[in-house]
C-alpha cells in the first residue's frame, strides 16, 4: 500500500460507518491485545508460584534484608557477585520465579570466608537490599541481631578486628551428629571434599590476603575439628565435652550465639553429606 | 515554537501512550504552500524518480548504534571478566568508574515494591535521568538496550517470512504498553515484590551477558519467537514498560530527529523501516504542519529513517545547537 493509498482510506473511514471487514479486523486486534496481556501478565505472576511453593530457603549474601524485603528491594545487578574475592554469591535462575537475578550463597560449594576483611558486598549493594544499618521502619526478627558485631579473626589484632555486621544470615546446626566425625572421635587426614572440590578458603597460614583452593590445603588431624578451625568469626563454634543420653562423654561441635551464618563450616565438614549446615535466615534460639 | 507545533508536541505525547496520531486540523501557510506546490507538480515526479534510482542506501546510523550498544554491553561483561571495573553490574544498575547508575524503571519498580529509597539509589537515579535527558529517552532502547539489538534481527526474519507471505504481522493496540506500565506499578506496589523485574527481557539479557546465560533466557526466546512468527517487533511496541519510561524522560530531550517538508516525496521509506512509525505521521502526504516538524517522544532515535530517508528530510538535531551555531 502506497502512503497516498493509506491516506485516502484513512480519510474516508472517520466519515461512513466502519465496514464489517474493517471491525472483525478490529475485534481480531481487541482479541489479540487481550491474548499478550494475558500471556504477559500470566508469565509475570507465574514469578510467585516458586515463592508459594519454595521447599528451602536461599542463603542471602552478608546484611540482607529479611526475605520479602529482599526480594522487593534487590534490584538483580549482581554487583556483590562482582566485588566477591571468593565467587560466593551466585545469582538465581528462572525456577526462583520473582527471585530471578538476586544473589544467592550456596555454602556447601562456596562459602562466604570473610577473606575480603569487610563485607565488601553490602558496600556494593546500590539500593539497601544488603545494608550495614537496616531502616527504622523495618523490625529486626528476635534472635537475628548479633549480640555483638563478630570479630573476624583474621583480624583479631588489628585495631579494627569487627565486622559491620548487626545480623545474622543464618545458624549453622549439627544437622547429622550421627556422621560426625569429632562425635564419633575419629580424626581426618587428606584433602576435605577431595581433590575436585573447587571451593576456596582464606588460610592465615598460607596467605593473609590470598584464598586459596581447599583442596590444595590437606589436613592431618587426630580428632575432627575442622568446622572449628576453619571458623572465621571467633566465638562462633568449638569443639566442648557433652554427655550422651546413655552417659557416656563424646566431644561435639557446638554452635554459640556469635555465629553468622557464613557457611565456612559446611563448606569444610569433610563428610558426605554435610553434618554440619547453614539454615539461610534462621535466628538464635537458646 | 510556534502554536501549531505546540499543538502537535501535546499530540504527540497522547500518541507516546498510545493513542493513534490524527490528520491536523490546522497547517501553517508557508507548509501549506508547500503541500500545494508538490500536488501533480511533473517536476517533482521527474526529481523523485531520478531521485531513487541513484539513492545510496546507507547503514550509517545503523552501524553507530550496533557499535555502540555492543560496546556499551561488552564493557560490561570485561569489567566483570577481565575485572578492569569499569562498568561494574548490570543494566539495572551499575557503577561507571565508581559513579552509580541505574535504570529508571527498575529504580522506579524498587522504589515502588521496597518503599524506601536510599541515597545511592536516588543519585544513580538522578544521574541516569539527567544522561537519558541530554542523550534523547528512548535512545536508551536502540542504542544500548541488548533485546532490542536481538529483536532487530528478529525483525529482519520476520519480514523475510512475511515478503515470502509465511507470516502476517498481527498488530495490536498500543495503549496496552501503558496498561501494562500501570499494571507493574500498581503490583510493585501492592505485592512489595518488584514484578516486573522478573520477566524484563532487557535485565535478564544482560545478566546473561554478563553473568553467563541460565534458563530465564528462554522467556527471552518465547518473545523473539512470538515477533518471528506472529507480531512484528511486538514488545518493544505493545508491551515494555522500560519504553514508555523513557519515553517519558524523551518529551523533555534536545536529541531528536527533525523532519523537512521540502524534499520530501512521501513515499514512506522511512515508516516501514520504523519500529514506531506513528511518530512519524507527519511524513505522509499533507500532513506536515510546519516547514520543520520534530519527531515525538516515542522515537527511539535510532536513525533507520535517516538512512533510509534518499533525500535527507530526516535528520538528527540537538534543539538548540542549531541557533548557536
């Protein structure tokens, strides 16, 4: 159709009434228009299905907002995964729905070590998803505020030792105490999650600065004690002498108040599954 | 300006949210003159078809533009790969050199759903405004945003199927964009949950370029096998929000095309290379009101029209600049 062709037919359908063809074309454009609305809106809302339906919670990176909160106010850029020395954070795919592209830490591949000396992923944030200082208006959950801010022990020394961290993102629980190794009183020696595992870890011993691959740092020790070795936030976990129901005295990991929830201690328990893990955005209960 | 292009400029904000561009009810004598010199004017057919048969096609614009939008997407994905920390995050938001930027309609979506906005949000907010302002809104679509690029080409298919009548561009109602625009908002708001953000081809694009590709980008597909195969160009044209967000931000922008009645032979090249070619109603026989008509707020700058254009009727300006110079 030339423009003088479409003119003319433009110009003549404002005066006479609109011709049958012309409306069923119109009525088609209305069903049409109806049919992307729907299939749009329908994809968008199917966003909701995975957080109604959400079997276990994401672990959020250090400072994150409660869950709802989190999800309203990330805006999914991924500038924490950017700022990471260690790829702990990790962005989420399609099957989190309404959480596509909002960072998440699997501890068991990677956790968080701290071997950045500052959560340097809460700094990175640009909207307050990961916030050194949640606003007034949103109440902080019983148990999730940090007693006191966690002293790193990397830097125990320096004049500065704490992070600025006023809540927790998680507890670590001895989930499997029957696969403990330190309840079993067994030690372990070799490499933790074998020769493949591509997690990385901040070894004073070996670096201050540089984390190194786990499994290029073998361990030789006569009693299990991994998780509290590895700990990065001191008062966090240590191995104490508890009493079984049957009387007899084990030793055990035990979880205190000052834990985080980073992760480092499931990354480094060198059973199959896990006995120690992180539940993302549990508090403190006694 | 004069009152007829005042006229026209509010038009043409009615047609950015969808309404259909309407015949002029008033055209300035000096345009009028022209409409009436080039009726049944021989001279004019003989300098048309002499015209077109020695017009060059170019790709000028069209080569800046894909240049440029792959340049601006590659920096983003280096800064992360090659950590030079450039341009670090994600079109949604990131930090050029350290400075904040972040896309007005995710901000705005944040803003809505989180109801809480702090300081760095607001000025990578303002600064992104103030960028889009001076850089012409919608400029941000055709030059930077990366499903407009991949919508391009699927275009280019879809027409070639169409030419081979394969397909039929099933058109739809423009006002939808605006329902939608709403609609996310309103949700944002309600649910505390930022909705669209979900589904937005352009952030789950870039996050794929950037962070490596995951299963959202078969939402991305489904949209360019629904332009393919049944709409042409259908969610930069009907549906996203982002658009008529910047949109808006353009109706204020000095970078615009300019159309000049003279040379113009109406043949409406430029209306079927262009992805919104309601804005450019002004092109068709007697329509124009003025000598000189800018381009409205919906145009996304791309610049198909001027390469297209085989006398130079269509041209980018800068409002302003052409007085001071």
């Amino acid at each position: 159709m030339s423009e003088d062709e479409s003119l003319r037919k433009k110009a003549s359908d404002t005066t006479p009434p609109v011709s049958i063809s012309k409306r069923q074309t119109n009525r088609r454009r209305v069903l049409r228009t109806v049919l992307l609305t729907g299939g749009v809106l329908g994809a968008a809302l199917s966003g909701f299905l995975p957080l109604v339906y959400a079997q276990k919670k994401r672990l959020r990176p250090p400072g994150a907002l409660d869950e709802k909160d989190f999800l309203g106010s990330c805006i999914k850029c991924g500038q924490c995964v950017q700022v990471c020395p260690v790829s702990a954070i990790k962005l989420a795919d399609l099957i989190d729905g309404m959480g596509v592209g909002t960072p998440y830490i699997d501890p068991r591949a990677q956790a968080c070590d701290f071997s950045c000396d500052a959560v340097q992923c809460i700094l990175a944030c640009p909207t307050g998803s990961l916030t050194y200082h949640k606003p007034d208006f949103l109440p902080v959950r019983p148990g999730a505020a940090l007693a006191a801010k966690p002293i790193l022990i990397a830097k125990e020394n320096d004049p500065e030792p704490t992070l600025n961290m006023h809540e927790r993102i998680g507890v670590a629980r001895l989930t499997r105490p029957e696969a403990c190794l330190a309840i079993q009183g067994k030690g372990f020696k070799g490499q933790t999650r074998g020769p493949d595992f591509k997690g990385q870890l901040r070894y004073m011993t070996v670096d201050r600065w540089k984390p190194v691959k786990v499994s290029s740092h073998p361990y030789d020790v006569a009693e299990c004690d991994l998780c509290v070795r590895e700990c990065p936030v001191k008062g966090a976990i240590s191995i104490e002498t508890v009493f079984a129901p049957d009387g007899s005295q084990r030793k055990s990991p035990v979880v205190h108040e000052p834990c985080v929830g980073c992760g480092v201690c499931e990354m480094v328990c060198p059973v199959e599954p896990t006995a120690i893990t992180i539940e993302a955005g549990e508090v403190w209960k006694l | 300006m004069s009152a007829l292009l005042k006229r026209r400029f509010v038009d043409q904000i009615k047609v950015l949210f969808g309404a259909e561009p309407t015949r002029p009810k008033e055209i300035s004598p000096a345009a009028q003159q022209i409409h009436f010199y080039k009726k049944g004017n021989r001279d004019l057919i003989a300098e048309k078809l002499h015209a077109r048969a020695h017009a060059e096609h170019s790709n000028k614009w069209r080569n800046r533009r894909w240049a440029t939008l792959i340049f601006a997407n590659l920096l983003f994905t280096l800064s992360f790969f090659l950590d030079i920390q450039i341009l670090e995050g994600a079109l949604t938001a990131s930090r050029f050199v350290g400075f904040h930027l972040i896309d007005l309609n995710s901000a705005l979506q944040v803003m809505l759903a989180h109801k809480h906005i702090i300081n760095n949000l607001l000025i990578g907010t303002g600064t992104v405004l103030i960028l889009w302002v001076l850089l012409g809104g919608r400029t941000f679509c055709s030059w930077v945003c990366p499903y407009h690029l991949l919508a391009e080409w699927a275009e280019k298919i879809h027409l070639y199927l169409a030419k081979k009548k394969l397909v039929t561009d099933q058109n739809m109602d423009r006002r939808l964009r605006t329902v939608f625009w709403i609609i996310f908002a309103l949700l944002a708001v309600a649910t505390g949950y930022t909705v669209f953000e979900a589904i937005s081809p352009t952030g789950i694009l870039s996050r794929a370029l950037i962070y490596g590709p995951g299963l959202a980008l078969l939402w991305v597909l489904a949209l360019l096998f629904f332009e393919v195969f049944f709409s042409r160009r259908a969610w930069c044209r009907y549906a996203c929000p982002i658009g008529l967000t910047y949109g808006v931000v353009g109706i204020v922008s000095p970078v615009r095309i300019i159309y000049k009645l003279d040379g113009c032979f109406h043949e409406g090249d430029c209306r079927k290379v262009c992805l919104v070619p309601h804005v450019l109603d002004t092109v068709i026989k007697g329509r124009a009101v003025e000598k000189e008509v800018p381009i409205g707020p919906d145009c996304t700058r791309c610049g198909l029209c001027v390469d297209v254009c085989p006398t130079g009727s269509l041209s980018f300006e800068v409002k302003g600049l052409s007085k001071l110079a």
